[in-house]
C-alpha cells in the first residue's frame, strides 16, 4: 500500500471484454441481500416502491450519519452495508475530509440529487471541496425497509466499484506533458488524454524531475492497475516536463471528431516511426477503449487476412479470389453486406477493395488452423502481449481457432480481438513494410525494450499499398477519402454484434499519418469510424 495508508476497498472489479459485442467494464461482486441488516420483529413486510415519505426520511438519516462521521451508521440506511461502510468511514479518515455538509435537492420520484460541501485538511493544510452527486431509495427485498440503493458514485461521482478515497502526499510528482513541438497538453484543452495523462504521471513522474504535493485522490483497487485519479489538490509539487509523441494538432482534430458519435475510438500513427501522434474517446465510462479495447475488427482485418494469403502462396492482388453470394465453412454459411454483387471472376484486389467476406472464407479450406495467427503475430508484431508503448495497452488477439471461427477469422470475426491502436499499427506496417511498435512516450526517456517483429516483403507491402489505395479510391472507402491529397490508402470494416447494430471500423493513412476509429454500434464502416479517420488525417502530424 502506498505512504503506509489502507485504502477502503469496495468490491472487486473487472474488466471483461466481449468480442464481437462490444467491449467494456462489467462488474462482479458479491450476492448482497439487498435489505441492508434485518429488523428482527414479526412487523409486516412492507412491498412496492418507497413514499415520498419515506424517501425523505431514509435520505434524511442516511446524509446525517455521513455528516458526522458516522460511516457504519450511514450504511447502514444502504442496502449494502458491508461495501458502504469503509468506503464512507474512509471519506473522514483517510480522505480527511471534515465539516461536511449535505444539501438534498428537490426529489424526483425516489431519486434525490444533492450537493455536497467539505474541508479537506491535512498536514496543516485545508482546502474547500464541493460537488453533486445523487441517490435513489429502494424497498429492502427482505426487510421491507426504505434504503439507500448503495453504488459507489453516491459518496462521489468519480467513484466505482473497488475506488476509495484518499488525501496524502502524492504517488507520483506531477507533470506538465508536452507533445512533440513543445505545447502543453492539458485535460483541460484535451479531455481524452486525462487517463493517459494520469497514467504517463504514475509512470513517468519521478522521472520528469519533479516533486510531489499533497492532492485528494481516487486510489483504485490495486488489481486494476489503474493510477490515482487526482480530485483536488491541497498543496502544489513542482510538475516535471515530460515530452510525449503526441501532436496538439493531430489531438485536437481526433477530439473534435470524435465528438459527433458516441462511444467512439481513435488512435493516429507516424508509420515510419511508430509515434502516436493522436488518441481520443467519446466514451460514457471514461475508458481508454482507443488503446485498451478487446473487439472484433471486422473487415479491416483483411489487411492481416490479404498478407496471409499472398505470403502462403494462395494468390496474389491480381490473382483470382471469387465473390459468390455465399460460402460455408463446416456447416455455417457465411455472406457478404446487402447491395454487394457476386463476382466468380474477381481477382484479389477487387474483392478486397468491395470488402467481399466469401471471397476470404473460399480460402479456409487452404490454410493451416494457425496461419493467420502466425502471419499476424511475425509480419504484424501482434499477440505477443509484449508492447511497451508507456501506458497500458492492449496488443490483439488473432488466437488458432478451430471450426466456424477458422473462416470467420479471416474476415475480422470469431475470436479475433482488436483496438483501433492495433489497427492502427496494422495499416501502418501494410504501408511502409516494417513493424513498428507504437509508442507514446520516447523509448530514450527509460530504455524500455520494444516489441519487434519480422515486418512484411517489399512484394507483399507493395501488392497491399495498390489494394488499400483501391479501396480508398474506387472501393468501399472512396466516399469517406475524396478530397485527401497525397498517398492514400484505407480500409472499411463492420463487426457484426448479435441483436445489435454492427461497430463501425475504418483505417487510413495519407502519406505519415495512419488511423483507425471504432464506433460502437455506429453501421458500417464509411458510416461513422469512416469520417472520424478521415478528419484526422485531413489535419495532417
């Protein structure tokens, strides 16, 4: 633990990633009785929604007992009272906060908002703290009673499950990140790097030459990894400048796209280096999905999928790969996206550049149960869970699957597993040939050792670079990449989701810069992730 203090842990969270349906943070904890302590007594069972009465009056006793300090008294108003209890007990004693005051607001059914006031002290230091938050009062399922429906966010909008709240003298000394030319990057200015950014401090910190001061914090639980989410800060440290590959101009163009979709991704590249230049997320949770999403990419999978082909021997861009209206693969058919036109006499390059699905599965039967995996993990550099690119990231998963999935790997679905920052990676190796690992922060800063991987032939790169070229400029990605001067390559992608609109992909590069988006839910792939790439790539590195 750090500074000697013990955080309240509060449940346990973790992260499972669906692909193929979406990704994100589910959490698992224990089974709660729901009723909070039982009263004991041969008193009726009362049944159906809580009084405004009672609403008042649970409310009421509940932001008494937390006004005081009193933390078990206060869960026990909740209906989980062994996972409120240290997490409100640890709002006086290790977040040091005092004269707490608690104002409800007007009371919408059995929901009440209500603002909070507090002084933080320590070390002889104080500093005033407000903010609002909100509650919802439920019937005990075995008691009857009136109680506070126990989330975490209650005690303070940031919090989740496996969170507490701390105030000491910082983990890490603060930092004043800068990209690449020298400007500051603030959360402020760019609000999808505030998880990157804390991340980077709790990595980078105390190397950055700075010294730490004292900050209210959210600790998470310690399985998650996660650095300190900084609330309020009592007293400043001295930041460390800490230089970053970032662009603010490729940032702010992948912050403004991504706000015209919700839950979207994106990650822009430097092929011929590797640097990230940009990484943004318009995400209701918060999470860094452009770097930490486990998805299936769908057609922009080809790209791993026509390499495979070419280096096994099977055909070549101008070779033959029909587009029949279907194919089966062990019993399960599979088809290509409504409006598209079979074609038994397509070559390679025209089935890639319409995104053609049979024309990829009629190639199963030819290949070994690992050769996708194998092509994807030496030319590709993926898989191997060993990038290091200064934040937590995740590499892909191209996993030998056996039965349906063989084939259906082959079109970016079954068991394959990407982030729009493998993605990006992967177009940027089909471009230039070589497998660079991406980075985020210079590999000089602390040596650490970057991933490698044998990268593709210059046959390969090349056949690859005419067929994406293609698709950019008379295929499925020809719409979304009009008016893009200079060299130009894309590819589109939509992942089927079961009972669920497809997540759009899309990936690009104009001459430097490569890209790749991810909506959820967001159709096909020019639909949504399509105009997300395109805007960072108009904004240039």
């Amino acid at each position: 633990m750090r500074k000697g203090v013990t955080g309240a842990i509060v449940g346990s969270v973790f992260a499972v990633m669906v692909g193929g349906a979406g990704y994100g943070a589910f959490n698992i904890v224990s089974a709660l009785s729901g009723d909070g302590g039982r009263s004991g007594g041969t008193d009726t069972v009362k049944t159906g929604p809580p009084s405004g009465d009672e609403v008042a009056e649970t409310t009421r006793k509940f932001f008494a007992a937390w006004e005081k300090g009193r933390g078990p008294a206060a869960a026990s108003y909740t209906n989980n009272a062994e996972a409120a209890g240290p997490l409100l007990t640890a709002f006086g004693e290790d977040a040091h906060l005092t004269d707490v005051r608690i104002t409800p607001g007007a009371a919408r059914g059995a929901t009440v908002p209500f603002s909070v006031k507090a002084t933080v002290s320590y070390d002889g230091k104080s500093k005033p703290l407000a903010y609002e938050s909100r509650l919802t009062v439920v019937r005990g399922v075995t008691t009857g009673r009136a109680l506070v429906d126990w989330e975490p966010s209650v005690v303070h909008p940031a919090l989740k499950d496996g969170d507490t709240l701390v105030t000491q003298e910082a983990a890490s000394p603060p930092i004043e990140a800068v990209d690449r030319n020298g400007a500051v990057l603030s959360e402020e200015k760019y609000p999808s790097l505030g998880p990157i950014l804390d991340e980077l401090r709790k990595r980078y910190g105390d190397k950055a030459g700075g010294s730490p001061g004292v900050e209210l914090v959210v600790r998470h639980a310690e399985e998650t990894g996660a650095a300190d989410t900084s609330l309020l800060t009592l007293a400043e440290g001295k930041p460390g400048k800490l230089r970053t590959t970032l662009s603010a101009t490729a940032q702010a163009a992948a912050e403004k796209a991504v706000k015209q979709y919700a839950e979207s991704s994106v990650v822009a590249v430097k092929p011929s280096t590797g640097e990230v230049l940009a990484v943004a997320n318009n995400r209701a949770d918060g999470w860094n999905a452009a770097f930490l999403g486990q998805v299936a990419p769908g057609s922009t999978m080809k790209i791993v999928s026509a390499a495979t082909l070419i280096d096994n021997g099977l055909t070549n861009m101008n070779g033959p790969a029909p587009c029949p209206a279907t194919a089966m693969w062990e019993s399960q058919t599979f088809g290509n996206l409504p409006g598209l036109e079979p074609n038994l006499n397509a070559d390679l390059s025209e089935s890639f550049a319409r995104s053609c699905n049979t024309a990829f599965i009629k190639f199963a039967d030819s290949l070994d149960v690992d050769s996708l995996t194998r092509e994807a993990d030496e030319r590709f550099g993926l898989g191997r869970d060993d990038w290091q690119v200064g934040v937590p990231s995740f590499d892909g998963s191209v996993p030998a699957s056996g039965g349906p999935d063989h084939a259906a790997s082959l079109i970016g679905q079954g068991q394959v597993q990407m982030s729009p920052l493998n993605m990006a990676s992967v177009i940027a190796t089909a471009k230039t040939g070589t497998f660079r690992q991406p980075v985020i922060v210079p590999q000089s800063l602390d040596g650490r050792e970057l991933a490698t991987a044998r990268g593709l032939s210059p046959s390969t790169a090349e056949q690859l670079r005419a067929m994406m070229n293609r698709t950019a400029t008379s295929g499925t990605a020809a719409q979304v990449m009009a008016g893009l001067p200079g060299s130009i390559g894309a590819k589109t992608g939509s992942a089927e989701v079961d009972g669920a609109k497809a997540n759009s992909w899309f990936t690009g590069y104009r001459d430097d810069v490569a890209a790749a988006a991810m909506v959820q839910q967001g159709g096909r792939g020019g639909d949504a992730a399509g105009p997300i790439v395109a805007s960072v790539l108009r904004a240039g590195g």
